[in-house]
C-alpha cells in the first residue's frame, strides 16, 4: 500500500513540476547576459556598454529592450551615496521580462586607498585630480532572490529613500542608454568631491532622461533631499545640457558607423550575387556552345 501511496505522490510531483515548467520563460540566451544574466553582474559602465553595443545579437537585443522608469535614491547613513534604479524591459519571453539596473558612482578603490591616509585628508585626496572614478552598474541575476519589488524593500531596509520617479513616455532603448551613461563617465573620468560625485551623476543621468524622454514625475517628502547632506546643498558642476550633446553626438556616430557597416555587408552580399549570377550564365553559355558544338559535329558526319 505504501509504495502505491508512494507513486502516487511521485506521479503528483512531476505533474505539478511539468505544468510549471510549461508556464517558466526559458532561460535567456547568451546574447541577453549583459541585461538578464544568470547570477548577479557588476561591472564598470565602460565595459557594460562596451558589450551591450557589441555588434550582432547583443546590440540587437540592446535596441530591442526599453527603459520604462528611473528611480532617484538617496542613503540615510552614507552621505556619499546617491544612485539610480533604472527599469528596463526586456523583449525575453511570450510577454517580455522586466528587470532593472542600479548605477551610481564612487571612487575607485584603488586610487582611493592610495591617496587617503586618513580621515582627515579624505576629503581633500578626494579633490585630487588623480582619483580615477567609478562609475558601475549592478545587474541582477535571473536566479537572484531580489525582484524590482524585493529590491525595493530591500533599500528601504537599509535607510534607502525614493527621492522622485521618472516614467518615460518616449521608449529609450538600452542601447542608447549605454552610450548616455558612458558619455556621462566621459565626461569625466576622475571622481572630484566638489564637482563630480555620486550627486552629480544620478542628477544628470536622472535629469537627462527627463527632459529628453521623460513624462510623469512622481516626487515624494524625501525629494527636497536630493543632492543635500545634512540639509546643506552639495556643489555639483551641472553638465546636463553638455553631455545631452556629447550624448547625441556620440549616438549618432554609432548609428553612422552602424548603417556604414551595414551597408558594407550588402554591398559585398550583391557583389557575391552579381559574381554568382555572371558565373551561372557563363557556365550556362558553355554548356550552350558545347551543345551546339556537338550538334555540328554530329551533322557534318551524317553529311559525309
């Protein structure tokens, strides 16, 4: 009786486990894992812009997914912490797949520890021209615990607030994306305390994606905050209408350089064909010569 009861059950499961693998998306493709990867990804944004304008598949799927919404938050406790949750959607899946990314900017490491010797000098190393900035991005893993909602809460948890939301109305491809948040790093590539810190990066990136896709604008208490520590207002260098320029700029070399490439291939496609198709009629033309040839051969024997 037991091992009856025991296939039974074992039936069950593999019943419920086929009918829900029949309802999972497939995992996403190799292509897809600079936006959907399998565990966690973080990365500079020079080298994730770098592969997600990569062409073929992963810059087809870069143009192919949508920046719906960004997020501005801002720490409780880190007075050097201010970053962006951008949500993306992807064209993954019969109904497509959202995911998001957080960016933000920091120090690099490196140059960090080795210009500061103490608390006392943080502050003035992080003036210094030579400290290099990090400007990253954290991607989430497929397999990950953390959904856009758990994300959430999980900031909230940790003395994260939501300063202001901006749901665009214009559909902005990753791939644009990834050429803005590297202008912006090019922009400039050292941290700078005083002009070119986290504040400034989640303001222009945030504001950039405002003004030239933006619609809806939720703000909230916490939204007179942005760019304060401490209620006092933090310098910051306002570059949005500069690298709104770059930006453009760049993405348009991108698209030339994408139609010249593109163009290149269907211009050596047609070659192929042309050569293709004058060799067919040359073998053809032989074969006809041949023929004929050996039509008035057999006619002259039959006269002789």
């Amino acid at each position: 009786m037991m091992t009856i009861l025991n296939n039974v059950a074992l039936r069950v499961r593999w019943a419920i486990f086929s009918l829900a693998a029949h309802f999972m998306d497939p995992l996403p493709p190799p292509e897809m894992n600079f936006i959907l990867p399998a565990i966690e990804s973080r990365t500079d944004v020079e080298s994730w812009a770098t592969v997600a304008l990569t062409p073929g598949p992963k810059v087809n799927v870069a143009k192919a997914s949508f920046v719906t919404s960004a997020i501005h938050y801002k720490s409780r406790t880190n007075k050097l912490r201010e970053k962006l949750l951008i949500v993306v959607r992807t064209p993954h899946g019969p109904a497509g797949t959202t995911t998001y990314l957080v960016t933000d900017r920091g120090p690099e490491r490196d140059s960090e520890t080795r210009n500061i010797s103490s608390d006392s000098s943080a502050n003035l190393s992080l003036t210094s021209k030579d400290v290099w900035a990090n400007d990253r991005i954290r991607v989430p893993g497929t397999t990950d615990s953390h959904s856009l909602e758990s994300y959430k809460k999980f900031l909230k948890k940790n003395k994260y607030d939501a300063l202001c939301t901006v749901t665009l109305s214009l559909p902005m491809p990753v791939a644009q994306l990834a050429v803005l948040l590297r202008a912006v790093y090019r922009h400039s590539v050292h941290y700078n305390l005083k002009k070119y810190q986290c504040y400034w990066y989640a303001y222009t990136v945030w504001e950039i994606l405002r003004r030239e896709y933006g619609g809806q604008v939720s703000q909230n208490e916490f939204e007179a905050k942005r760019g304060k520590y401490m209620g006092v207002k933090i310098m910051r260098e306002d570059s949005v209408e500069a690298i709104t320029e770059a930006y453009k700029g760049e993405w348009k070399a991108f698209c030339d350089e994408e139609n010249r490439t593109r163009q290149q291939w269907e211009d050596l496609i047609r070659q192929a064909e042309d050569r293709g198709r004058a060799e067919g009629m040359a073998q053809e033309r032989a074969r006809y010569e041949a023929e004929l040839s050996g039509r008035d051969g057999v006619g002259s024997s039959s006269t002789t």
